[in-house]
C-alpha cells in the first residue's frame, strides 16, 4: 500500500507540472498572436489575410515553444485581474516618460551649446523582488537618456544619466526610479 501511494506522488507532481506547462504554452500562443496581430495589423490595410494570420500562427506556436520557460519563477503575477490592470496602467505612464525623454534628449542634442552633464548616478530601490528589479532597471535603460550600467544583490543600481541634476542618492532615485516604482511594486511585490 505504500509503496503504490509513493508512486503516484511523483506522477500527480508530473502531472501538474505537465498541465502548468501546457498553460504557459497556450499563454505564450494567445500573447504572441495578439502581438502579431496588433503588428501586422497596419500592414495589412485593415483585413488579415489568410496566409499573414497562418504566419503569425506558426510564429506564435514557434515563440509558446521556445520560451515557455523563459518567465522566472514570480510568473505568477499576472494571473492576478489587480495586476494585470496595474500593468495595463503603467503602460502608458511608461510610454509618457519614454516620450518626454525623447524630447529632452532631442533638446539636448539640438541645441547650439547641447547642454549636458553626463555621468553615473547611484539609485537605491526600494523594489525588493528580482523580477520588480529587472522591470525597473529595464524601464530606466529603455528611457532615453539614462541607462541602466550595474545592479547589485541589495537593490543599488548604477544609471548613467545624460544630465545629471543631483548626486544625491535620494533625489536621483526621486527623479528617475520612483515614478515607475509605483507601479511596479504593484505589479510584482503586493500580495
């Protein structure tokens, strides 16, 4: 009797591994199809076409594939309807911040003295999950004029700022890291 029930532990674990899998691969396949078509769309002069729809198919089923274990273990953020709506609301406060750095960085480089002030800056995060860590870091390097150069294991990040305003750890976390700690303290970290 026992031995019977200590073989099944391990198949009822590979079973929903299994089905954990399987979920992901169909997660993966919905996003990528979206993504491609939400891509493709304006190519298209607003019909799909049979055979971009069966690209993007065979694409979306290549990428729910390849990547199914590319999410870290804190994947499960987004099977929360609370998140999601957090990420879907820091997507356009992240692409404002995008856009506006665009502009300063245009300014800049346009002006006849291009008034600059490079250097490295240190920010103190108070993000605490390595997945919120990531998002942030990624987040600063993907707005024009900063870039992410180090990180280290307690949450220091090192920038590199086109136009440093303060030195000061408190204030350049202030101007470049808090607006996106917001939000994605409330993706990642809430329970």
């Amino acid at each position: 009797m026992c031995c019977s029930r200590a073989s099944t532990i391990p198949s009822r674990w590979s079973d929903i591994e299994a089905r954990s899998r399987g979920m992901r691969r169909v997660i993966y396949f919905v996003l990528a199809l979206v993504i491609w078509i939400l891509l493709t769309w304006p190519f298209v002069e607003g019909h799909l076409d049979g055979q971009v729809f069966l690209a993007g198919i065979v694409a979306a089923a290549v990428v729910a594939v390849l990547f199914q274990d590319v999410l870290p273990p804190e994947h499960h953020v987004f099977r929360s309807p609370k998140r999601i709506v957090w990420f879907v609301l820091y997507v356009p406060v992240f692409f404002y911040y995008v856009l506006v750095a665009n502009l300063d960085v245009v300014y800049r480089a346009l002006h006849p003295k291009m008034p600059i002030r490079p250097g490295i800056v240190k920010i103190k995060t108070s993000l605490t999950s390595e997945s919120a860590i990531t998002a942030l870091a990624n987040s600063i390097t993907l707005t024009p004029g900063t870039l992410t150069v180090d990180l280290t294991d307690d949450g220091t990040l090192y920038v590199h700022w086109i136009n440093v305003r303060s030195d000061d750890v408190d204030e350049a976390t202030r101007m470049i890291a808090r607006r996106f700690e917001y939000f994605l303290e409330r993706i990642f970290e809430e329970p």
